[in-house]
C-alpha cells in the first residue's frame, strides 16, 4: 500500500514538475515586465549621467562588480532588448510597451547596411522583424528587405555559404553555427518581396551547414573555415567550447532551432529529421543534468563543476515548442520545453528587483575567453519570453508562430 502510494504521489509530482499552464505564463510575464521597467530606469540613469554613452542603445549583460553593460547598435546583441520590448507588448496589448519597442527599434534601424557582420537577423530581424510582425509598418517592411540585401552580399556561392566574421586572421572564410538563426531574416524577404534569391541563398547555407558542421552524433563544430575560391573545408573548431571535438552547448541549441524554423519555411523533411537528430543528442547527452539546463559545454571533463548555460536552455525550449507541432515525437519535445520554462522560471528566475531588471541568472558567453561567465545576458531573456509565447499559443490551440 506504502508503495503504491508512494508511486502515486511521485507521478503526480513529476507531472505538476512537467505542467507549465497559463497562469504560470501570466505570472512569468508579469514578473518580466516589472524586472524590464527596472531595466529601462537603469539605462536612462545611464545614459543621462554620461552623454558621451549616448551611442550605447541595448543592454546586454552585467559587469562583474554588477552594472549594467550596454552595447552599440554594432553589436551583436542589440537587437534582443527591442525584441523583449516588443514581446511585451505582444503578450500585454498594452502601448506604452509598444512605443517603447518602437524607441529602442529605431536605434538599430541604421544596421540594415552594415555588411561586415552576419548578424544581421539577430539585430534587425528580432527587433524590426518583430515590430513589422505586430505592427505591419511599411517602414519596418523596407527595414527588412534592406538588411537581407545587404547580408546577401555576404553569400559566397562557391563555398554555398554566408561568411560568419571579416578580419579574423586564423580564417579564410569562417562559418559558425549561430549563423543559421539569420536566415530568418532572409526567408521573410523572399515572403515580402517574391524575390526566390533569399530563400535560396538561406537553403544553400542551411545545407552547407548540415553537410560540414555535424559529427555522425549530430553534435556540432562551432566555426568551419572554408577556402573562398574553391569551398573547401580548411577545419572545423570549436572557438567558444571547451575543445575542438567538443559540444559547446549554446551552439547545439542554434542548429536545433535553425533547422526546426528552415523546416517551416521551406517543408523539407530533411531539415526536420536533422533538427529531430539533435534534439536526440541534446536529451541522450549522459552529461545533461536533470533539469535539462546544460553546463557551457557538454564535453567539459570537470562536469559538474562548470557553469551552466541557461540561454542554451531558453533557446532550446524555444525550438522544442515548434519543433512540437511538425513531429511525430510533439508530445515529448512539447513536455521537454515545459519542464525547461518551469526550471527557468523557478530556479533560474533573477529575484525581484535585482540584477538591473536581468529575468534569468547562469549563463556563460564566451568562457575559454573568459568572457560572462556565469552572469545575466540578454539573449537567454528574448528567448524565454519567446518560449512563453510559443507555449501560450499552443495552449489556446493557436499555431507556434505568429504572424500579423
């Protein structure tokens, strides 16, 4: 009796463990719009103690003695802070959160033409993009074309890929995996305009990269360098995991969701199976802790006494509500990214009124450069409110992904 009781008592537990309902989403909202209003206090304060910082648009981390890092409209990371702006507005439907979102945009909006970077979907494509998708602004609209031109002229057709970073002396051509999150970008273009040189360019890379990036496991190198004239592959490292036959965990993360969105733009099975393949390398990982949030890299040999990485874990949980609804194994992945949000939000969640207004704590940047290790970053909270718009639609029965 003792027994059955007990195994009783354990399932209903691990289910309510699992659950994740929409009064978990309200309240998860509800504390991130709090924390972003302290957040928005600490960047005026900023920016009005200091003129000269006027050039600084979007938070991005914090400091080791705790300020808080804001970074030009250059940087990579830019585009997170407006797309968690517009995300608020998205959930809330209130405008103040929308003029807001249209505030910090416009300080990205000149980054459309600056074509000696790749992230250029991580900049306009989640700030912009997601202003034109709420919105349907004509501007924001050209915003978009513009920036997928000028990435395109990044395409080398000879290699079948679009060039990561410009001066990087140990490279000739370096591609890395994040580079998939910016084919979005293009394959909205091809949507806004008809134009098919978007969504071609965007399936080259995809296929360059699922042919030269991945191991027989389906784990990921992070930089493959090509030759430029003839495509081909010079090696293949892992310049932010622990070595280069490593599994840095935020980049397993990006191919799982790049191939899960490239298959919802193009229907290619063969994106599915690949992003199905790493999810099954990220969930039969034995150096995967229980609560499903990775250590920075999962071939660390001082496992468990690295950091995590939570923006892994919020981009994962991300993926997994998409990938849900297009395979035959929706049930799991879908369970996977509940119980991934309901960690982050219970155990992972920043206290309230802390950390300049940060959602989530334990993530790790760039740790072999000893680079935000074990601190807030911006990307690992646009993506966990993103996942928690993703679980709301589905919980309304509504798609994934939502369109104007």
């Amino acid at each position: 009796m003792r027994t059955k009781y007990f195994i009783t008592f354990f399932v209903l537990n691990l289910l309510a463990f699992n659950a994740f309902s929409q009064t978990d989403v309200a309240q998860a909202f509800s504390f991130a719009q709090k924390q972003m209003a302290l957040m928005l206090k600490e960047v005026d304060s900023i920016k009005k103690a200091d003129p000269d910082k006027s050039m600084l648009v979007s938070p991005r981390t914090l400091s080791a003695d705790g300020k808080l890092v804001m970074v030009a409209s250059k940087d990579w990371c830019s585009g997170f802070f407006p797309g968690e702006l517009w995300f608020l507005y998205e959930y809330s439907k209130d405008k103040t959160w929308m003029e807001l979102a249209k505030k910090f945009s416009a300080n990205i909006e000149k980054e459309k033409t600056n074509g000696i970077t790749h992230d250029m979907g991580f900049k306009v494509y989640n700030s912009i993009g997601n202003g034109y998708r709420l919105t349907n602004d004509s501007h924001y609209k050209e915003v978009i074309i513009e920036a997928a031109k000028t990435l395109s002229t990044r395409f080398n057709p000879v290699v079948g890929s679009i060039k990561s970073w410009d001066n990087r002396p140990q490279w000739k051509f370096p591609v890395i995996i994040d580079n998939m999150l910016n084919l979005e970008l293009l394959f909205e273009a091809t949507r806004l305009t008809g134009d098919s040189s978007y969504f071609k360019i965007a399936v080259a890379h995809a296929n360059t990269a699922m042919k030269n990036h991945f191991r027989a496991d389906y784990s990921s190198y992070h930089v493959v360098d090509y030759d430029p004239e003839t495509g081909k592959v010079l090696h293949k490292q892992t310049h932010q995991g622990y070595a280069d036959e490593s599994a840095w965990a935020r980049g397993q993360a990006w191919g799982l969701y790049g191939y899960t969105m490239c298959y919802r733009e193009t229907h290619n099975k063969v994106y599915l199976q690949q992003a199905e393949h790493i999810a099954r390398f990220i969930f039969s990982n034995p150096n995967l802790p229980a609560d499903l949030v990775p250590y920075w890299d999962y071939n660390d040999p001082a496992i468990p006494n690295v950091p995590r990485d939570v923006s892994a874990a919020a981009i994962t949980a991300s993926a997994l509500y998409e990938l849900s609804t297009y395979s035959k194994n929706g049930k799991d992945y879908r369970s996977k990214a509940d119980k991934i949000i309901n960690i982050l939000s219970t155990r992972y969640e920043a206290p309230a009124g802390s950390n300049m207004g940060f959602l989530l704590l334990h993530s790790t940047g760039h740790k072999p450069n000893h680079s935000e290790i074990d601190v807030p970053i911006i990307y690992a909270d646009y993506y966990f409110l993103e996942a928690l718009l993703r679980k709301q639609r589905l919980n309304k029965g509504q798609q994934v992904i939502s369109h104007f």
